[in-house]
C-alpha cells in the first residue's frame, strides 16, 4: 500500500449547521410520531426546551443554547435544498483526491473529515488506532467514494488485524 500525503483543500461547510438545525427541527418530531412509546409527551425542540426549563439545574446544567438556535432557524426547507446542494458540491470536491490520485480511501484522525464526507454522501469507517493516556481512544477514519463500503471494510480489517490496537471495554460496575 502506498500513503499519499494530501493537502487540505480550502473549502468550508457554511451552511452544515443549518442543515443540522433543521434536519433536527423537521425530523424529530417524525422520529417521535413513529418511534416514542404515547405517554411520552416531549416531541418537539420546542416541547424539550419548555421541559428542560421545568428544572434547569438537573435537566440542562450546561444550557440549551443549541436547542433554542434549533427552535430560532428560520430557514425554509427550499432554502434547506439550497443548502443541502452547496454542501453537497463543497464535499464532492473536497474529496477530488480520491479520483484525481486514484485512491483507495482517503484517512482522517479522530473523524476530523466526517462532516465532508457526510454532505458528499462518502461512506466511513473508524476504526482505533490507539489511545490517549488516559484511556480516550484515538481513531482512524476511512472514507471511501458511495458504494465502496467492501474496500472500507477490506482496509479496516487489515489495519486492525496488524496494528492490533482494538481494546474491548472494561466490566462496568466494578
């Protein structure tokens, strides 16, 4: 195998947030409408922050500044599409590595690329590639163009199978 050193190209994800918001805002309430038992009432960002305000100390001790920029997006699900298109443009050619070089996969530490490979629609595989001193793992991210989810798998395996990194997780409660 041969590991090419890449250069970071200069493009940027503006607009990943707003896709995040209202991905949120749109599909959570579809998510509960399927999924959540019926004597759960909380099926909004809006019922969630109302709830979280009932007891802020033990429901939100770090604040719900996320859920209430989700609550503010205005954004319309035409302009989502805007966004959903750039962001996917912007993915697609920050991997142009991938054909121009003719590789394999792409790598990235600690999924550093996986908002890229997200709105290109590239799929990943992580797998850990060591740990910190205090146990925290550091991962390896494969990304590879759509349907090459075989080599993913292929190159995780051999990266795994002779860096021989992988810990299980220790028995919890002791």
């Amino acid at each position: 195998a041969e590991i090419v050193e890449l250069e970071k190209p200069d493009i940027r994800l503006d607009g990943f947030l707003t896709l995040l918001n209202i991905d949120m805002k749109h599909d959570l309430p579809k998510y509960m409408e399927t999924q959540a038992s019926d004597n759960i009432s909380v099926r909004t960002i809006e019922d969630i922050i109302k709830y979280n305000l009932e007891d802020t100390i033990k429901r939100m001790p770090y604040g719900q500044a996320l859920f209430e920029g989700i609550a503010a997006d205005s954004t319309t699900i035409e302009e989502l599409e805007d966004v959903k298109s750039s962001l996917n443009a912007n993915g697609v050619q920050y991997f142009s590595s991938i054909d121009s070089l003719n590789l394999d996969a792409v790598l990235s530490i600690n999924n550093y690329h996986a908002g890229f490979a997200a709105v290109a629609k590239y799929p990943c595989l992580t797998v850990p590639m060591g740990y910190k001193e205090s146990g925290e793992p550091i991962s390896l991210t494969f990304i590879a163009k759509p349907f090459k989810e075989n080599e993913l798998l292929k190159l995780g395996f051999a990266f795994e199978k002779g860096s021989k990194v992988r810990k299980g997780p220790g028995l919890y409660g002791k």
